[in-house]
C-alpha cells in the first residue's frame, strides 16, 4: 500500500490567524443593506455593490448625490454630517417607492457613512417599543444582585425580539465565557453553564464589541456585498467599519455559528470600566433582523445594563472592603496592645485568617511560625525560603503552587497569599487555599481544527456544541482585585504597628544598655579588685580567682558590646584611630591568647610575613578575637579552626574558616543584626547577646572594609576585608 505524504502547511498557521484577522476591515458588508461613504466634501468614495438594488439609482465615486436621489431629511443629516466632527452620529427615515429605509449616519477616520436599511411596514411602533424599552428598564432597576439582573433582562429581550435563545455571558478572568443566564425555545439543548474558550472571542473582536455595542447578523449564509472601490482613493488603505451597522463579519465567526445551527444572531455588551464584561448573545433558527430603531433601544438598555452591573458589584466590593476594614481594626487594636505581636496575629476571634476567604494562614516572625485551622508550618517556612530570593518583595499571590520540597498531604493547597511586614524580623503572613478540582463543562472540546480549503490552510471553529468536560487540577480559586486591595491595606497598617513597636523596643533597650553601663561597671570594678587581693592572699584559692576573674571579665566585655552597639544604633558609629601596625605580629599574639584561654581548640594559620597596615591595632584585634569565638561556638566539636592573613595591593584579607552545618538562608540573612533569636538556641553559646559579629562588622566599615561570608561543603569562611589607604582614595567608595 502507498503511503501519501500529508499536504503541505505553513508553519504560521494557528490560533493567531483570528487574532490577526482584520475584522474592521472586511471590504464588504451584510447585503441586506447598503452603503456609501462621502469624502469631506460631500464626493462619494466608495459604495456597496448591492446599492442600486436596494435604492434604485447609483453612487458613482467622485460625484454628489442630488436631491432627486435622497430626500430632504436625509440631504439635511448629510449636509449636518460633513459640518461636523469625527463624533457625529444620526439617524432619520427615507421612504423610496414601497420601501421605508432606516439611514444610519456616522463619521470615522474622515469617512461619513450612510447606511440604508429597509424596514418591513408591519415592524413594531415607536409607541410599543417605548413601552416594551420602559418595562425592560423597571424589572432591571428592581434587581438588587448581578444574577438575578442578568436573568431578568434576558427574559425581557427574548420576549421582545423573538429570538428562538437569548443568554447572557460574564468573561472570567481567563476570558473565558460563561453561560450563566439563558432564556430559549423549550425545544432547543440548554447551554447554561457551558464555558466557552477565550479564543472563541479574539482581541480586536472585544475591541469592536466595545466600540459598537450593538452586532446584528441576519443571515448567516450571506454572501458579502463588496464595497466598490475597495480602498480609499485619499489614502489608498481599506475603509474602516468598526462603527458600522451593516458591517460583514468573519467568516469564521458565521461558520462557528452555522456550526450551532444559528441562522441569525444579535449580540448587546455589557461595558464596565472600559472593559467588556460581559454579552447578551441572541441566536435564531432562521433568517432574522431587527429594525434600527429597535436595535436603538437595545443600545440605552445595555448601557443602564452595564452601569447597573457595575454598581451592584461596586456595592458588594464596599460592603467586603467595610466588612474587611472593621476585622483590620481589630486585629491593629489587638497587635499594638499585646506584648506578642504573633500571638495577637492568631487569636481567635480576631486572626487574620478571617479577613480573606481561605481554608488557612500563618504568620511568620523571628523565626517563629503559627499556623490557624491547620498546620501550615511547614508549607509557610517553604513559600518564604523561595520569597527570599526577591528582597524587593512585599506582596506575593498565585493560584498555582508548585510544591517541590513538600509530601503529599500539603500539595493540595495551590493558592498562596503572602504579605511582608516586617523586614527585619522576617515577619510574613500567608493565606493558603485549596486546590479548587473544577468540573468544567465546555460548549465542544475548547481547541479549533485546522482545514485547508479554497483559500488554504485557516482554523475553522469546533464543529460540535455538545458539552464537553474538562477537569481542571493544580489551581486554587484566583485571588481578586479586592482580596489583594484588603492584604495590602492590612500590611501598611502592620508595617505601621511594627514600626511603632520597634520604636519602643528601642527605648527600652537604650534604657537597658544605660542601665548596664551605670549600675553594673562599679561593682564589677569591686569584684576586680577583689580578685587582685585574692591573687596575692595566702589562701591561694586558685580555683576561686579564677572564676572571679573570668566572669567579672566577661560581663566587662558584655557591657562593653551593648554599649558600642548603643553607638551604632544612635548613629554615632565606631571611633578608630588608624595607626601603622605590624599585622603580622598581632594576628600572631591574639591566635596564641586565644590558644591559651581555649586548650581544645586547634587553630591552624598560614599567616604571610611583614604585613603592614594603617589599622586601629586594638579594634582589628576585636574583630579577630570576635571572629574565632564565634568558630568556637558555632562549628563542629573537634574540628580545627584555619586563620589565614594575606596582602594584595588593595588591601588586607584576614579570613576564619570552621566546619560547620550549612545555614539556611533566614539565618544567613540576618547574621550581621543584633538581637538575633537563633543565637539563644545555640547550647555552646547561651549567654551570648549575638551583638559580637554586628560590632565586628561596624568596625570594619570603620576602616572602609567590609566582612564577608561564604559557605559550601560543609565549611564556612568569615573574611575581614581592610583597603589600603592609597586604594580607598584610588576607589572611593560609592555613597
């Protein structure tokens, strides 16, 4: 058997191809009218080919239209058109033989257009139409929530067009259709609650549904009546017909439509903020059209549709809002009057899981996490390690969470919240939500099919409306405009209290550190003095001066740390006099020192000969002897220590490495602060306030350096980085 290779398609061939179709431009228009478009001085520049048999008499281009032609009233609106400017827009009535005409006028791009429109004799009055637009209207304003306006109105306009199916769509935020109200013949499949794909509707599609509220289709099996010429003579390019009424509409729109079994449809927008929310789409088994003073009032009723839509969800979004700032009173009262801000964040009555619809949260402060309705401890020390990776990050929310370092049991949350508000104590908050495990229920399988026919190869639409089901995994419900306005607010407000917070936890500690500086240094000075008289006494209580003379000496250091780190936190900085040191020597006498106060521990240098620097000798020496105490607290039990001290042109590196467990990035992030909460945790170092590497690190800005850190398997490097002078003026630093 012969196997025959597939025809050839271009590559260019997909879903693009309605996105780029020129839609305004079609070149030809609904037959079951006529057109003709007048230059600015009144010159006919085009017509449809279909306009003498409608009208009975031609539209050459280049020429005018005389009064035998066109009677008075509509000579007067076109006279009124070319005055005016490119927002003009009018209608009036033409009676020619036994055909009365709706002309449909307006200006676009320079262009004025007439649109003539027959009209059957037998069409609804003016009168019962008011009546029919007054009763429309009255059962709209009775509505007091979206749904029941949307069903409402749809009842109406079916009744008042005969439509055989009228329904009302909302674009969700995909925009993706919606069914969610439909009136219909009783013999007709219902499509309520089918979704339909967001490229059923292309961009510049939604565009000219903005731009001309109002579609009427009223054959779907028409053969275009082509404008004649096609171009503008002035400018050469096709003439624009987003305005118009009898404009041709995609063939592929009439093959999707012909696909349901449509032969005649009217489309009415609902327009909120500048953006279609939503359509009124009318289909009908036959052939049908809807005079243009009807269409009119469809025009006003969308318009109060549209506003009446966006009140009553402005309503509901002020209620939520209200609802929501009243819960964010609270929940400020209690964190400003409780002594534990994650505490008053989850307390019930007044947690922050109850601001926003979710199935939990947590809250996140100084290493500390606490979960409410479930336990998210887990999954929030996983979401904030990967929000680390941006500094930058306040607010962050997705509806698709990928879980990458979790089990099982926690993958179902995909929705993630996250706010920050307190940066130095890494303070988070986050609202989780499920998985949402959706049983979509489309009108046809959502994709196009690609055809190739007489003008090659093009995507047609589904060719079958029969509900076709889809379940949707791995999203959570999406986060809205007003749950993200509601997140941000509550944010400032805890940004606020933190501040306010850290304010006074500063005066307290200011007070502290005076407290400890006045009241602590005389009696240590009588402690000293009383291990002086020990040393020289006959007892010889060895022992006994020994730890005298240890513990006054490390309270001495203690209160000499908080009182510099007071310094540095009243802006003051650390003061150093520079003088020519022999670095050599020193980092050589403080290793010994070191060795001799810690007999277990090793340290290994490779310190180069004849280094001299301009350096504050008793200030470089804190920072070293900093740096090995915190060696010997934090690396592994046993293993040595490596100092190394070396020269380069630009200046000195003096760097400590230990065998250590990797740290994680919240701790990494915060090992130059003071205060720090895991610094307690540490069994080997309890007594520690943490503040030893925050003043080392002041030092060395001191000496316009700087200390680095870096870690990889399993050690990690702590490098005192000091400028020459001649370098620092080679290479100011950048302020």
């Amino acid at each position: 058997m012969a196997v025959t290779s597939p025809p050839l398609i271009s590559p260019t061939v997909t879903l693009a191809n309605c996105e780029d179709e020129r839609i305004h431009q079609p070149g030809g228009i609904q037959p079951h009218g006529a057109l003709v478009a007048f230059a600015g001085d009144g010159t006919v520049l085009s017509r449809s080919d279909n306009f003498v048999a409608h009208l009975g008499f031609d539209a050459l281009p280049g020429q005018r239209l005389g009064v035998g032609e066109l009677d008075d009233g509509v000579m007067q609106m076109l006279a009124e058109g070319l005055a005016a400017d490119d927002q003009w827009v009018d209608s009036t009535q033409m009676q020619r033989g036994d055909t009365l005409f709706d002309v449909i006028g307006h200006i676009h791009k320079d262009v004025l257009y007439l649109e003539f429109e027959p009209r059957a004799l037998a069409s609804t009055s003016f009168s019962q139409m008011a009546l029919y637009a007054q009763r429309i209207i009255s059962q709209m304003q009775r509505r007091h929530d979206v749904d029941s306006l949307l069903a409402r109105v749809t009842e109406e306009i079916r009744h008042l067009t005969g439509y055989d199916r009228v329904m009302a769509y909302r674009f969700r935020a995909d925009l993706s259709g919606e069914v969610i109200a439909e009136a219909r013949r009783a013999d007709l499949v219902s499509y309520l609650g089918q979704r339909y794909p967001a490229s059923d509707i292309p961009a510049q599609a939604r565009l000219l549904y903005i731009l001309n509220p109002i579609r009427l289709i009223a054959d779907v099996a028409y053969q275009p009546s082509r404008l004649v010429p096609a171009l503008n003579p002035n400018d050469r390019q096709p003439f624009d017909l987003s305005f118009s009424t009898l404009r041709s509409v995609s063939p592929i729109h009439c093959e999707y439509l012909t696909n349901m079994g449509v032969q005649a449809s009217m489309s009415v927008s609902i327009v909120v903020e500048g953006k279609l929310w939503g359509l009124f789409s009318c289909h009908h088994m036959s052939p049908k059209t809807i005079a243009h003073p009807l269409r009119t009032s469809f025009q006003v009723i969308s318009q109060l549709c549209s506003a009446l839509v966006e009140r009553l969800e402005h309503n509901h979004t002020t209620q939520v809002l209200l609802n929501a700032s009243l819960a964010q009173q609270a929940i400020s009262h209690a964190a400003r009057d409780s002594e534990d801000l994650l505490a008053a964040l989850t307390t019930a009555g007044s947690n922050i899981a109850t601001l926003l619809p979710c199935e939990g949260a947590a809250v996140c402060l100084a290493g500390r996490v606490q979960s409410i309705n479930g336990d998210f401890d887990d999954l929030a020390r996983s979401v904030i390690e990967r929000l680390y990776a941006d500094p930058e990050l306040e607010i962050f929310h997705t509806e698709e969470w990928v879980h990458t370092d979790l089990g099982s049991p926690d993958t179902q949350y995909c929705g993630v919240l996250a706010i920050r508000f307190h940066r130095q104590e890494s303070g988070w908050i986050l609202w989780f939500r499920r998985e949402e495990v959706s049983q979509v229920r489309w009108a046809g399988k959502p994709e196009k099919i690609l055809k190739v026919g007489p003008s090659g190869p093009r995507l047609t639409p589904r060719g079958s409306f029969e509900a076709w089901e889809e379940i949707v995994r791995g999203r959570s419900p999406a986060w809205s405009r007003t749950d993200l306005s509601i997140a941000e607010k509550l944010r400032t407000e805890l940004v606020e209290v933190s501040l306010t917070r850290a304010g006074e936890l500063d005066g307290m500690r200011q007070r502290l550190i005076a407290m400890l500086g006045h009241d602590l240094r005389n009696p240590l000075q009588s402690i000293s003095m009383a291990a002086q008289m020990l040393s020289s006494s006959e007892t010889r209580d060895t022992e006994l001066r020994r730890r005298i003379s240890y513990s006054s000496g490390r309270m001495e250091r203690l209160i000499s740390q908080v009182l510099e780190m007071s310094r540095l936190q009243s802006g003051l900085g650390i003061a150093v006099c520079r003088v020519d040191t022999d670095l050599t020597a020193l980092v050589q006498s403080i290793v010994e020192e070191t060795t001799m106060a810690f007999p277990g521990l090793t340290i290994e240098t490779r310190i180069d000969a004849d280094i001299n620097a301009q350096v504050d000798p008793d200030r470089y020496a804190q920072v070293i002897t900093n740096l090995l105490g915190n060696a010997l607290h934090h690396g592994t039990p046993g293993s040595p220590v490596q100092l190394t001290l070396s020269a380069a042109p630009q200046g000195t590196r003096l760097a400590v490495t230990n065998r250590s467990e990797t740290l994680p990035a919240e701790q990494l992030a915060t090992l130059f602060q003071p205060f720090k909460p895991h610094t307690q945790s540490n069994p080997r170092n309890r007594g520690s306030l943490g503040i030893g590497l925050y003043i080392s690190q002041a030092i060395a800005a001191a000496h316009e350096g700087r200390i680095e850190v870096v870690q990889g398997d399993g050690v990690i490097t702590f490098s005192l980085m000091v400028p020459s002078p001649s370098a620092h003026l080679q290479h100011p630093r950048r302020r």
